[in-house]
C-alpha cells in the first residue's frame, strides 16, 4: 500500500455538542486501489466517541467533571 491520499480537508473537524449524536466521515485512498483503514494512533477523542475502521467518527459526547471540596451554604 502506498502513502494514502487524503481527501478530508486538513484541519479542525468542528465542535461537537455534548450529548448529541456526532457523526462525520474521514476520507482518503489508496492510490494503488486497495483498501484504507483507520484507528486512533495518537491523542485522545472525547468520551463517548470513537473512530472505527470505515473512517466514521462517531458517538454522543459525555463531559466528565469533577467536583472537589466542601460545598459552602447557599441563600439563593
């Protein structure tokens, strides 16, 4: 196989919403006409979202936080 051709435009692939579904498409060939295969080989993907082999990165993005510390009394 040679060095793929990318087809998805460089750069940021957008803004998810949290707890959306996300869906968008990686493109690019083989220009000696075999198959491309796609995994996540550096980084990380938001939780709840994942790359599969096709290209497809989807899933509905869950934000994680964490709270510390003692809560202080509210009046309102």
């Amino acid at each position: 196989m040679a060095q793929p051709v990318w087809i998805t435009p460089a750069g940021s692939l957008g803004t998810i919403p949290e707890g959306l579904f996300f869906q968008t498409p990686l493109l690019a060939e083989d220009p000696d006409g075999g198959q491309v295969f796609f995994r996540l080989v550096a980084g990380t993907l938001p939780a709840g979202i994942q790359v599969a082999e096709n290209g497809l990165i989807q899933g509905v993005p869950k934000a994680i936080v964490s709270v510390e510390g003692v809560p202080l009394p509210v009046l309102q």
